[in-house]
C-alpha cells in the first residue's frame, strides 16, 4: 500500500471511487444526499488547491481510497479561541479494500499534514448513523465536541413515524507536536504543479 498526494493524473481513478461514496450517503442519509456522478471537477479543485489536499491510497497500482483535508481557521470573534486546524472532508474506501487498515492510514498521513502545517487539530463531521465511522474515529483518538440536530418541518414529515432525527456530530483530534513525515506528491504527467481555486464546502465523512 502506497499513501500520497493525488496529482491530476489520479482524478478519473478518484471520481470512480466518488461515485460510490455519493451512492454509499445516498443511502445512509436520503434526507440529505442522492446519487450523483462525479465529472472530475471537485478532485481537480482539490489538487490545484493551495489550502488542501487530496491523499490518496494506491494498492497494486490501483486508487482504492482516498481523503480530501483542507486548512482553516476559526472566525474573528472575541468570544472564540483563535486556532488554526485542518479539517477532514471526505474519506472514503472502497468496499471490497476494508478491513486492510487503509483507513487508518490515509488517516494518520492526514495527521502528518496537519502537523507540516502546523495546525493545532483536525475536525470531521460524520453522520450520525454511520456507527462503523463513528466507532473508527474513536479508535483513532477523535473526541466528540459538538452535535447537530435537525427538526423536519411538517411538509417534509408526511409518512414519517418521527418528525426529529439526529444529523451528524462533530469529532476533532488534537495533533501533538511530533516531526512531521512529508508526504510525496506524484507529478502529474507532461507539466508542473498548479493550485487555485476557492474552497467548495462538502459536509460528509
């Protein structure tokens, strides 16, 4: 198993390996999320970013995982503890590589980078009916600060048993200062390295 920086050749392996983590929350969380296919836009974003990064996970030449982490920082309030953290995005693998602690490390090089970076933790949001995650972040050393709830209104609860559900929950992990390990960002073939483009919010872990 080899974990590095995506480059823009890794972007039709990476919109395959999206189309399935779109249908996997479509499933999980229909109020929220459909299916949908993945033209390639959104990794090439990610890639030609400054402040993130997709890391991918590559067995037997293959893409069969990845991560998309992005830099951020908290709002200017004199009511907030200003700090600067990394924040999980998207991870995903697909089905049939679990169980082979790839996972874990796509996780643990999202702790290095936040570490080069010098960001004091990372932050995720996972639904809170995906238990499988829930269970994985909290072997991972992920703590739960915060909840989101969400109320249906009376027009979205026709045929419904419940009108309240819980939505997600806010996990974060606090980096320690240990030497970080530089990740190797493979060059996309026939030119160099480009970041632009602003960040497109994605809720989902």
């Amino acid at each position: 198993m080899n974990i590095h920086l995506a480059t823009l050749d890794d972007v039709a392996a990476v919109s395959v390996l999206y189309d399935a983590f779109f249908a996997f929350h479509a499933e999980l969380q229909p109020e929220y999320s459909r299916t949908a296919k993945e033209s390639g836009s959104y990794p090439t974003h990610i890639i030609t970013s400054e402040n993130e990064d997709l890391l991918v996970a590559e067995v037997n030449a293959a893409i069969v995982g990845f991560l998309h982490i992005l830099e951020d920082k908290t709002p200017p309030y004199d009511s907030v503890v200003p700090h600067r953290f990394a924040e999980c995005i998207d991870l995903f693998v697909a089905p049939e590589h679990r169980k082979q602690g790839i996972a874990a490390a796509l996780l643990n090089a999202a702790k290095d980078w936040t570490k080069h970076r010098r960001l004091d933790y990372i932050e995720l949001k996972v639904v809170a009916g995906n238990k499988n995650a829930i269970d994985f972040y909290d072997r991972q050393g992920f703590n739960t600060v915060m909840h989101t709830h969400a109320f249906m209104t009376e027009a979205k609860c026709l045929g419904r048993k419940s009108a309240s559900f819980k939505r997600t929950r806010t996990m974060c992990s606090r980096i320690c200062p240990a030497p970080p390990r530089r990740l190797p960002r493979r060059r996309a073939a026939g030119g160099a390295e480009t970041r632009k483009a602003p960040h497109r919010p994605r809720i989902a872990c």
